[in-house]
C-alpha cells in the first residue's frame, strides 16, 4: 500500500495502472513501453500524491 511505502522510504519505480478505463491489450503495451523507457517514475512521494483515489 502507498502508507507502506511511503512508511518504509521504499525508493522503488511504481507505475500505476488502471484496469478500470483500459483494455487489457493497452494495459500490456504501457507496461511494456514503461519497462522499455527505463521504468521512469517521479519519485515515491511524488506518485503517491497523485494515486488514484480508488475509494472515490
């Protein structure tokens, strides 16, 4: 969970996904490019910020 990472300064590149509001076939090409590109990531403090609400 975010509070988990964020707890244990876990320093890992996160990339969230929502299955909700994409195919499985787009899901697998942004995880795909995510991997090519590096595993980009903004930071843990940075992705948590802007996590989906999933309790909205």
């Amino acid at each position: 969970t975010w509070s988990e990472i964020l707890e244990f300064e876990l320093d890992v590149p996160i990339l969230e996904i929502d299955g909700s509001a994409t195919s499985d076939v787009e899901l697998m090409s942004e995880v795909i490019q995510w991997i090519e590109d590096g595993c980009p990531s903004d930071g843990v403090e940075a992705t948590a910020a802007e996590a989906i609400d999933w309790l909205a």
